[in-house]
C-alpha cells in the first residue's frame, strides 16, 4: 500500500507540481525532507521552482549536500537567488559553495538587487555578440555555447551597451561574411534592472512582448525578463502573504491527502508508533 501511494504521491509531484508545492509548504519542514528525499530529483527540482522561496530554504538546509547539490543544479540562477535571500549570510554562503563558478556569479549579481526589483528577476542566459562580430563568429560562438534564451541574440559595443538585437532564426539565413552590426534590429524594448517589480507588470511595453532586455543605469545588458516570470513572481508573493489560505480543488485534495498520509506511514510518529 504504502509504495502504491508513493508512487502517486510523486506521479503528483511530476504533473501537478504548482498544486503539489502548495500541498508540501503545509508540512512541517522535517515531514517535507523525508518526502522529498524519495522523489526523483527532476520532479523535486520543478517542485522547488514553484514553492515559496522561504520554505524551500528551510528545507535545503535540513538535508545532506551531496542530495542539495543534485537538486540545486536543476534550478536556474533566478530560482536560486531567490530561494538563497531567506537565508542568512553562512547558510547562503554554504550552498553557494557546491555551486559552479558560473553560476554563483550570476546568484551573486541577482542576489545585488532588491526581492522587489526587475533585477531580481533576470535570465542572465542569453546570447550576447559584439557589433564587430561576423555572422560566422557568431554562429561558431553560438555552437559551442550552453542553452538558454534561444529566440533572440543580443548585440553590444565594447562597453557592453546594448545595440541591437536579431532574431536566431535570422542568423541562419545571413550570409556568413555579413557584420551584425549591419544586419541587427537597432530598436529595443528594454526595462531598467532597478525597476519595481509591479511597475514592470503595468508597462505598456508587454503588449506584443513576451520578453524584455533588462539594463542597468550604464545602458549595459543584464539579461532578459520574462513575462511568465513576473507573473509568476507576483502571485507567489500573493500566495505567500496569504500562506494560512490553502488552495481548493478537487484535484489537491485528492494528491494532496495522499503526501499527508504517506507522511504518516513512514515518519514514526511521536510516541514510536508505527
């Protein structure tokens, strides 16, 4: 019995995961760890994705590294650096540690700007060419770099301004030997990395775009915002101030009592009982 509901409990995780985090956050944070730790790691990755930033945190702290470790690589800099602002300045410091070099860097510059800032928010993993650059040296650049925001390339000065910018699709069709600066789309919809949050929700900016340039105050690229992740940021804030609220559907209730009850089948109770 006890392996069938498990076995639910993580087809839940995998398929509701927004509804099951919201289930998880209820539990004590020991009762979550346990749970947690019998579920494959890319479904608790996608659960940590959603949860609320604080409770996620208590939770990492709670298990080994090694197991962190293999969640924490899943998650963008974003996730992180959101989870890592509920944690003191040594317990940030401890997970950053098992972090590659790279992506602690962009944890460290996201972590720079206000919860509440457009800052906060960017996707720093973005494609970024020089207005120098041959369309050849951009796609040999664009081979060898690791994925991320692939539906536009990002051109700067040497002063890491921003120019302009080019759709992938286009780039493939540009002749080899044609220089970017020549061929990028010069006007671009940028928002200031130091804007609030819900002033960056209102602007008219988002009619048409799915996606904002974000720059500092030097006009200097920081990355990409996307609109699904200010949404998403709103309502978790939304959801986390009204925590004592549980969600209601059908559909949660039914997944959601089978992790409460698989908690009570193998966390021993408090007088020893099985």
């Amino acid at each position: 019995m006890i392996s069938a509901q498990l076995q639910l409990s993580v087809h839940f995780l995998t398929v509701e995961s927004q509804a099951a985090a919201r289930q998880i956050e209820l539990l004590p944070a020991e009762q979550a760890c346990v749970f947690l730790q019998k579920a494959p790691v890319s479904a608790v990755a996608q659960v940590l994705r959603v949860m609320l930033p604080n409770v996620a945190a208590k939770i990492l702290l709670l298990l080994p590294a090694d197991l962190v470790f293999k969640w924490l690589e899943k998650l963008n800099a974003a996730d992180l650096a959101a989870i890592f602002r509920y944690l003191d300045t040594d317990e940030r410091a401890q997970l950053l540690d098992v972090l590659p070099r790279n992506k602690q860097a962009l944890c460290k510059m996201l972590l720079s700007y206000p919860e509440y800032s457009v800052g906060s928010l960017v996707e720093t993993n973005v494609l970024i060419f020089d207005t120098q650059m041959l369309v050849a040296d951009a796609l040999l650049r664009l081979k060898n770099s690791p994925q991320g925001y692939l539906q536009e390339v990002f051109v700067v000065n040497e002063h890491r301004h921003l120019m302009g910018k080019l759709a992938l699709a286009q780039l493939f069709t540009l002749p080899t030997a044609t220089l970017l600066s020549n061929a990028m789309q010069p006007q671009v919809s940028s928002v200031l990395a130091s804007l609030d949050v819900a002033s960056a929700a209102e602007l008219q900016l988002w009619q048409g775009n799915d996606t904002l340039t974000v720059i500092n105050r030097k006009h200097e690229l920081v990355g990409v915002l996307h609109h699904h992740s200010l949404r998403h940021f709103l309502y978790r804030k939304e959801v986390q101030q009204n925590q004592a609220d549980s969600v209601s559907t059908d559909l949660v209730e039914v997944y959601g009592d089978t992790i409460v009850s698989i908690m009570d089948l193998i966390t021993p109770s408090a007088t020893g009982e099985r």
